[in-house]
C-alpha cells in the first residue's frame, strides 16, 4: 500500500491538488487521503475509483514500480 500511496501522491503534485483538494475532488475526508498516501488507508475500489476520477488518471498509474 505505501507504493500506491507514493503514486497517489506523484500523480496529485504533478497536477497542483493539495490533499484537501484531492479529498474533497474525490468526496473523501482529509485524513483518509492522508492516510493513503502514507500507506496506512484501506484503498478500496469505491475510493481508487473516486481518486481515479479526481487525478483523471488511469488505473495502471495506480500500480507503477508495484510487483
């Protein structure tokens, strides 16, 4: 989980968010995605699909360097 968290993270500065402004794009609290991105979060499809939206990224990006 903390590979994913590190993506979400890569993705999320690339595009200028701030975690508020990814957690409110994705309808999550702050925390949560604090959490993801250190790792700690329980990544659901629910929420990856709600981050997906907001990073207007693609699945795989999700997953890069993740074996």
């Amino acid at each position: 989980m903390v590979k994913l968290g590190r993506n979400v993270r890569r993705m999320r500065t690339a595009l200028g968010f701030t975690q508020t402004q990814l957690a409110n794009s994705a309808n999550i609290h702050p925390r949560y995605a604090q959490k993801i991105e250190r790792g700690k979060g329980n990544a659901t499809l629910c929420l990856l699909l709600g981050l997906k939206r907001a990073l207007k990224c693609q699945w795989k990006d999700f997953f890069i360097d993740i074996q």
